[in-house]
C-alpha cells in the first residue's frame, strides 16, 4: 500500500534496539495525528502511562506514532541509558521532520477533527 506523507517521514528515523525490557518512554502521554490514532485503534488515555503499552511492550510497534520513532533517535531526545541509533537525528533534521509532520498534523485535524485527547 502507498505510504503516507507521514509514514514517509517515519523512514527518515534511524531505528535501534532498546535496552531489553525497558519501557521508560512509553511512560507519557504521546501526541499523535488522526491517521496514527486510527492506525493504532485508538488512544484512549486514562492514565500517565500509554494505554497501548502491554506486558511484552508497544503492543502497536509497527503503527507506532512518530513521536516514539523519535526518542532516541535524535540528539533532542537522548536515551538516559545511552541507547539509540549509531548516528542519531541532528538538531536540524529533527526540526525539519518535526516542522513538516506538525503541518500535516494540523491539516488532518483541520479536515477530520481531532481523533483523540
Ligand atoms: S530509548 Fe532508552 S529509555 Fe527509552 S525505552 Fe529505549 S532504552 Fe528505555
Ligand atoms: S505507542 Fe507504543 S511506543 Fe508509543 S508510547 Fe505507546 S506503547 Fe510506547
């Protein structure tokens, strides 16, 4: 199937093995467009921690939203146990996929509404 504009930005992300087990970003309320909201069947926050977080981790790991491709990925936001991609996003690339995905955001809630919280 044809990527989104969005889902091309996620293959800007370099990707990487987390520490095993470790779910200390998942700990959050994450930011998502309509289409990752619908992709992922909903995020229906009701506490601090993600709701699509199981006991074996994301449990939408391939549909995950940008903003988790983005933790450690990129120097703005280093692993504190120091893992992450061998050469993670400058400042100046996580600016730029974040400025393009924020307008796309924007657009899709424009046209559909927001999705969720
Ligand atoms: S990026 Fe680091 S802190 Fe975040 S889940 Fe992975 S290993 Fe844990
Ligand atoms: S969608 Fe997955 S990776 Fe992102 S915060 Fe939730 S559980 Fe963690």
């Amino acid at each position: 199937m044809k990527k989104t504009p969005i889902q091309l930005l996620y293959d800007k992300i370099p990707s990487f093995r987390c520490k095993e087990g470790c779910v200390r970003c998942c700990d959050n309320w994450i930011q998502f467009a309509p289409e990752e909201e619908l992709r992922c069947g909903g995020f229906d926050f009701t506490g601090e921690i993600c709701p699509k977080l199981g006991n074996a981790g994301c449990t939408v790991y391939e549909n995950r939203p940008l903003i988790c491709r983005l933790f450690a990925s990129s120097e703005l936001m280093p692993c504190p146990y120091g893992y992450g991609p061998k050469t993670p996003l400058s400042e100046e690339e996580t600016k730029s996929i974040l400025k393009e995905y924020l307008k796309l955001r924007k657009e899709q809630e424009e046209q559909y509404g927001k999705v969720g919280k």
